[in-house]
C-alpha cells in the first residue's frame, strides 16, 4: 500500500487534502490523472447501468435532504459503529467490530480483544453515529439541524413517486446515481479505502416481491462481472454473504464483493436485498403513498429493492493496487501501472525524439489530431528513456515516437508499455488503429 500511495503522490493522482495545513484525517484530493482515472470509471458504470440497458434510469438528488428522511431511515437511530478505547498507554480509539473480526481471522477469542497498538485494556463499546450534522439558516434553532447524507441510497427512495410518474416504467427497473456520501469515520481509513468523504455509485433496483432473490443473485454476478470487465484480476475477487449479526439494519441479505487489497480482503461493493423497508418507512414518515400498481392485474405492493453499492474510491484503489508492477529494463528499476487501456487516465503520449528538425512540431501535430479521439499527452520533456518511464507510472498503454525516419516517410514507431515492443506504423490510420484496439475487450 505505501507504494501505491507513494506513486500517487508523486505522480499527483492522489494526495492528502490541506496538505499545507498539515492534513486533515482520512481525506484526499485527487490531482489531474487522479480524475481522469475517477471519470473513466463513472464512465464505465454509466455505460454498463444506463447506456447498455432500458430499465435503469439516472438520477442526481440532493445531498441535504428534509432531516425526517434519516429518522425514517433508521440512519439517526441505528447508524454506529461501536467505538472503544484503550485504557493503556496510547488511548486510541478502535471500532470493536474490526478488532473482532480480525480476531476471529486470527483464531483468537474476539471476547478478549485488547488494544493493537499498545495491548492496553478497552473501554466498554459505545454507539457512535456516523452522520455528519450540520444547520440551515444563520441560528442554531430547533428545526434547523439538518445532515450530509451518509447514503446516496436515500435520495433515491425520496423520488421513487416521481420517477415511476415520468419515467413510464414498472418493476422490475432501476434508478441510478453516482454523488458524495460523508461519514464521520473515526478509524484509520487506509488511504483512500476509508474516507470522510466518498462518492458512492448505487443502483436502487425495484422489483416485485416474489423476485427479489433472483434479481438479488443476478446483481451479484452483473457486479462481479462488472470490475473483471475493468481488467481487474478475477483470482483477487470474491464474494462474502454477511452472516445474520452483521446485516445493516436495513436489509434481509447482503453480500460483499471484496477484493485482496494490500491489507487483505476487504470489501468493495455490497449487493444488499433491503426488501421493503425503505419505501415503508418512507411511506409511513411522509403520510404518501409508495407502492406500484399494476394496471393489467389491479396488483397493489411495494416493491422490494435490490441495492448494488459501490465506492468509487474503492474501485480507483482496486485498479491502482491491482495494476501496480514493479520490474527491470536494461538493469535499470521500472514502476508501471499495468491498467486496462480504457482505464488509463491517458490513452497515447506523442513523443518527438529529438527537439529539432521538425519533430517537435510534427508530434504536436499527431498530438492534436488524436486528442480528439482519445485523452492523448504531448511531452518533449528530458530523454525518451525518462519520457517513456513517466508514462509507465501513470499506465499510458501506448508510446507514440516522431523520429528522423517520421520526416521522411511519416511513420512513427508504436511502443507497448507491457510489452515494451516497439512497432512501425503510419501516421495515417494511427487514431484508428488505437481506436480500435481501445473498444477491444
Ligand atoms: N447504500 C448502502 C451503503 O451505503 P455501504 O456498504 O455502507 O452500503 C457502500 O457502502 C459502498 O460505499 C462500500 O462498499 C464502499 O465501497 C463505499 N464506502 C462506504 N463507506 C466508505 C468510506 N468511509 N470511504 C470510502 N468508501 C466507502
């Protein structure tokens, strides 16, 4: 991890937030190739929920919504994590629940945990809500605390109404969103695995009742394919259902995608059957009515909801942890991020190898008709070797070199960051050519 995080930093894809201020706990900035790596990402699950298929639609819904949504929820009365501290020398503060688990992992008695860091003895648990509070107007007044979504589930299930009036769809269909959830997350968050702030990617799939456990194990499957279709190595995927005592208190079963992170299997996506608790409470919170009914039979229910949620955060660690590689070439030390080209923040660097003779001006030129196309760089910035190595680091897949034999024939030579081979190839049909190999799966 601290390689990967290290590279991030260096590279500017990703960095401590207020840096100059000395940081601010479990919160980052992402830099330039940071967001391109984010977007391609959202790209790819806009693709995969909304482009490829006629029952989801999108939605962007707010992120302070009326207070009354999180006591309907049951996130004001249930969402914490059980806090202790260490009695000891080092007075840190843990959530009992990852101490136990890794105790159970471990093989030792999750009753006996002490404190990992010092073995001091812990304080007794107590529940510590994860929402963030904050006030509408200019005065603390009752009425006024409102909270920054922990969930962006919940917007969701505020437009259900609307979105069955104007979307003209019935169950099954889904509806979309990808925005800033905000956790007050007291633990340590493991770079950007665990942040206070963190934009969630969740899919609210509406269905009738009697199929909500095949839709529940469609969307399993539909997600694991999911992250295997970004190039990530299905060997360091799996699936975790959640035993009884660890089901959020909304749902009836939950299973995780996890993946073999640096600091082990963690989870990555939850796949939760919430049936109908949220439309119900909602419902009951609100006096309106939430239910379908369906025309040609007269049916009148609820629907259940099958809810895959993702972290974006977590996909973009997953790809950089995943894609990380370390090897040699000419005796001399390579990083390389070995990313799915259609993850690569940049496509193709053009490349002039000397900075004169009309090089520079051509590969500027091949630079700007490919742009168009594709996120492509222009660098003339030190030798070929270091140029090609700085690409190497933030997965460029493809090196395109204007040399003198480029002024004679207009060719160029096509370099693959992975297989470091070298290919002759004209400059006409180029944007093509990668084009082409982009789309490929
Ligand atoms: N609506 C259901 C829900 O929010 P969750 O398992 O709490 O379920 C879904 O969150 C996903 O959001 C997680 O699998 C994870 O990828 C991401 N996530 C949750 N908390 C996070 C945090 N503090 N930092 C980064 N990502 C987080």
């Amino acid at each position: 991890m601290d390689e990967v995080v290290a590279l991030c930093k260096r590279r500017g894809l990703i960095f401590p937030a207020s840096e100059i201020y000395g940081g601010i706990a479990n919160t980052y900035d992402y830099g330039h190739y940071g967001v391109l790596l984010k977007r391609n990402v959202t790209d790819a699950w806009w693709k995969a929920m909304i482009q490829e298929r006629d029952d989801i639609v999108a939605l962007d819904s707010a992120i302070i919504q009326h207070p009354r949504t999180w006591e309907a929820s049951g996130h004001l009365a249930g969402f914490s994590d059980p806090l202790v501290q260490c009695l000891g020398k080092c007075k840190k503060r843990w959530r009992l629940d990852h101490l136990q688990e890794a105790a159970v992992e471990a093989g030792e008695d999750p009753a006996a945990v002490r404190c990992p860091q010092c073995g001091g003895e812990l304080t007794e648990p107590r529940a510590f809500n994860l929402m963030f509070q904050t006030n509408i107007g200019p005065v603390q007044e009752e009425g006024s605390t409102v909270f920054l979504r922990p969930e962006t589930a919940q917007g969701i299930f505020l437009d259900f109404k609307t979105t069955l009036q104007y979307a003209r769809k019935k169950p099954p269909f889904g509806i979309a969103q990808i925005g800033k959830s905000f956790r007050n997350e007291i633990t340590p968050g493991n770079f950007i695995f665990r942040t206070l702030e963190f934009e969630q990617m969740e899919m609210e799939f509406f269905v009738p009742p009697d199929e909500a456990p095949n839709w529940h194990e469609y969307w399993i499957n539909e997600r694991l394919e999911w992250y295997v279709s970004l190039g990530v190595d299905r060997d360091k995927l799996r699936l975790r259902p959640h035993g009884p005592e660890e089901l959020s208190h909304y749902s009836s079963a939950t299973s995780d995608i996890e993946y073999l992170f640096p600091i082990g299997w963690s989870e990555l996506e939850g796949i939760a059957n919430r049936g109908d608790f949220d439309l119900k409470q909602h419902a009951e919170h609100s006096g309106q009515k939430l239910d379908y009914v369906d025309t040609a039979t007269g049916d009148r229910y609820v629907p259940y909801v099958i809810e895959p949620a993702a972290g974006l955060g977590r996909t973009v660690l997953t790809l950089l942890c995943d894609a990380y590689d370390e090897d040699e070439i000419g005796g001399e030390q390579r990083t390389v991020l070995r990313l799915q080209p259609s993850m690569a923040p940049i496509k193709a660097a053009v490349l002039p190898l000397v900075n004169k003779d009309g090089q520079p001006e051509k590969a500027r030129a091949i630079y700007e008709e490919l742009r168009s196309r594709m996120s492509a760089e222009y660098d003339t910035g030190g030798s070929i070797g270091k140029r090609y190595r700085r690409q190497d680091e933030i997965g460029t897949p493809w090196g395109i070199t204007v040399d003198h034999q480029t002024m004679e024939d207009d060719t160029v030579t096509l370099r693959d960051r992975d297989t470091l081979e070298q290919v002759r190839l004209p400059v006409a049909g180029l944007a093509d050519e990668l084009a082409g190999r982009l789309e490929r799966p």
